[in-house]
C-alpha cells in the first residue's frame, strides 16, 4: 500500500494543475490497482479516511465541481482549489484541507516512519499498518496474513565479519524484500535482525508462496564485504487473519511462535502457523497414504506412500519426490475396519529434503472455526483418539 500512495503523490507532483493528463493517470492507476487509489488520493489531499466506493464517488464529483467552476469563473483553476472549494461548499467535512505543502508534509511523514538502516517502515508505522489492516478486515469480513523474517545466526556473522557486515546484511535483505514484495504489501523493520511483511487480502497458502519465494531469493544472495563473501538466510513465521488472532497482539504472538518452530526445526525454513502448532495433538501413523495432484502439471501426478504423522490441521509423508509449495492434492488414506478410504483436499505448505526421500507437510483445506477438518477429526476417532 506504501509503494501505491507513493504513486499517486508522484502524479500529483507532476501535474500540479490537475489537468486531464493527470485525471487520466489516476483513472487508468485505479483500473490497475484497484479503487483503494481513490481513497489514497482522497486521504493525501485531505488527510480524510474514505472507502473506496465513497473515494470514487467524491472525486469523481470534485472534477466536475471544478469543471463548473472552470466555466462560471471563465478561466482554469487548480485541482488543489477544486478540492478546497468543494469541501467547503459542497461537503462542508472539514474546514481546511491539509493540502499545503503537500510535498513537505509526505516527506516529513515518511522520515518519521522510515527506518535509517534498511529504508523499511519501522515498528511505530508497522503497529499502526497493522492495526489499521485489522480493522478494514474486520469491517469488510476480509482475510490478511502477516510474514515475520528473522535473519538465521546473525549474531555469529557480526562477531565474525563485523557490525558493518551485519548492516550491509540487513540492507541487501531489505532490498529483497521490498523488490519481491507486491504493491500492496508494507515491509517493515520489527526490530534487530527481524523484519516483518504485511500482506493484505491474503490467504495463508497464498502467503506462504510468496515467503518461500523470499527465502530463496535470500538463501542465493552472495554478500561481499572488505573482499570476503558470504551468505545469509532466514527463518519465518506466517499467520493469518482471523484464524491465527482476531486482534492485533494475537496475531503477531501466532507468527512469533511459527518462527521459532522454524528456528527449532533447524532454520532456513517458513512455518505457517495453523499447521504447526503444537497444542494440537499430533500422532504417528504407518497407514499407506494415496496422493493425487490437483493443480495441472504437478509431478507426481499420484503417489502411493507411506503416513508418518498426523495432526488436526495436516498431515505428513514421506515422497520419492519433491512438491512444490503452494501445490493443492487430495489425499486418501484407508483404516481398518472402514469399508472407504477416508479423502480431504490440502495444500503443500512444507517440503523437507533428505538423502534419498523428501518429507512432504500437506495442510487440509475447508477447516472449521475450531482449527479442524472432518477428515483430522473421524481419523483420530479411527485411531482411538478423541
């Protein structure tokens, strides 16, 4: 979101005037970005919260109060002044616009909530990024997610290489993240060696692929310091709005948790966190696992395996193969004692590589408010666990 008011000031400053080039810039931004450009636009000139539909409607009116204006008045006005006069006389919702120095008062804004180091938002603007997104799910009955980075023996690499080494780390994984990340999401520094990514409108799969997709990028980076390379990786931990917390604090505490479950589990690796909590009860299981590809082109297209765990949010194999994250397959799995194979769609949320096998984590699809899926629930019945 960040990366998008950047936009919209940028073609404000260009085309002081207002003039048609400028009107069509913002209609063809909205058709590519979506309607939020309306109420970025609306909230830089007027510092006025609106929601899209309210955004797209007040400008569209602004343009044409000034296009009356523009003939009563026989000469061209600005569209600072059509905004003025429109508040003032048609909407009367405030009474002076924050539209002076409009440069100034963006730029004083940004430094205050820009992080010195790495250029990211800092943890002031990622607490009120937050809440603010918390908020707009809550009214719209949306869904965010949240990717907490917390970059993997940091403190080794600065009594090593020194704390120079260790900032120019930071900046080099910082400018990943800001280059991989899309417009609507908010990169921010929480604080040392973490960094945290708000994706708003984003389902955990979902969330999930583009974290993985950083942890290569950072994983391949070769970092070079007074003429000695090394490198770097990161561990993370993803949750979910509403399934991980319904409030602010809640949320961030079910990210922090999948993080160290990743540091736990050996680093360089992204947990999610419905998938690995460990309050829920996980069981081994020896059962023959039938696996079939949902998503096209996805090798294998059906694997028979072996199970080797089992929780109420996911289960785990053993494969030949690597999947690939993100990946959707239907997984069938046969009890003794029940005539049909019990099946439940899931997503590939883990893949683990060992000397000849990969462990594969699926996270079941169509969960309930509880956290479970029937599947999870009439397994662990078969098993004697209830």
């Amino acid at each position: 979101m960040s990366d998008l008011r950047e936009k919209v000031i940028d073609s404000l400053d260009s085309n002081e005037d207002g003039n048609f080039i400028f009107f069509n810039s913002i209609t063809s931004l909205a058709k590519k970005e979506g309607e939020q450009v309306y109420s970025i636009l609306l909230n830089v000139l007027t510092q006025l919260e609106f929601s899209p539909e309210d955004a797209k409607k007040n400008w569209n009116r602004i343009i044409e109060h000034k296009e009356k204006l523009e003939t009563k008045l026989s000469h061209d006005i600005s569209l600072m002044t059509a905004v003025c006069y429109y508040f003032s006389d048609v909407e009367k919702n405030i009474n002076t616009p924050a539209i002076i120095e409009l440069k100034m008062l963006e730029e004083t804004k940004k430094q205050s909530h820009s992080d010195g180091l790495t250029g990211l938002f800092n943890r002031r603007y990622f607490d009120e990024a937050l809440q603010g997104e918390m908020n707009r799910a809550q009214r719209y009955n949306g869904c965010f997610s949240i990717f907490f980075i917390d970059l993997d023996n940091f403190k080794k690499l600065n009594d090593t290489y020194g704390h120079q080494a260790g900032d120019l780390t930071l900046k080099v994984v910082a400018e990943i993240l800001q280059a991989m990340k899309r417009t609507e999401d908010t990169a921010c520094r929480y604080g040392g060696e973490e960094l945290v990514l708000i994706l708003p409108e984003t389902e955990k799969m979902n969330a999930l692929v583009i974290a993985e997709r950083i942890r290569k990028k950072v994983e391949e980076a070769v970092l070079e310091f007074e003429g000695k390379t090394f490198n770097v990786t990161l561990s993370g931990g993803i949750a979910s709005y509403p399934a991980d917390g319904k409030e602010a604090q809640e949320l961030v505490h079910a990210a922090d948790v999948a993080l160290y479950q990743a540091k736990e589990s050996g680093r360089n690796r992204i947990f999610i966190h419905d998938f690995e909590k460990r309050h829920y009860l996980r069981i081994g299981i020896s059962e023959e696992v039938q696996v079939q590809s949902v998503t096209e082109n996805l090798n294998p297209k059906e694997l028979s395996t072996q199970g080797k765990n089992v929780s109420s949010s996911g289960i785990l194999f053993e494969s030949p193969v690597a999947f690939k994250i993100g990946s959707q397959v239907q997984i069938a799995l046969s009890i003794k004692g029940q005539a049909d194979p019990l099946t439940v769609n899931a997503q590939v949320a883990r893949v683990e590589s060992f000397d000849s096998y990969f462990d594969i984590g699926v996270a079941f699809l169509d969960m309930n408010d509880s956290g479970e899926s029937e599947f999870s629930k009439t397994l662990l019945q078969n098993l004697g666990i209830s």
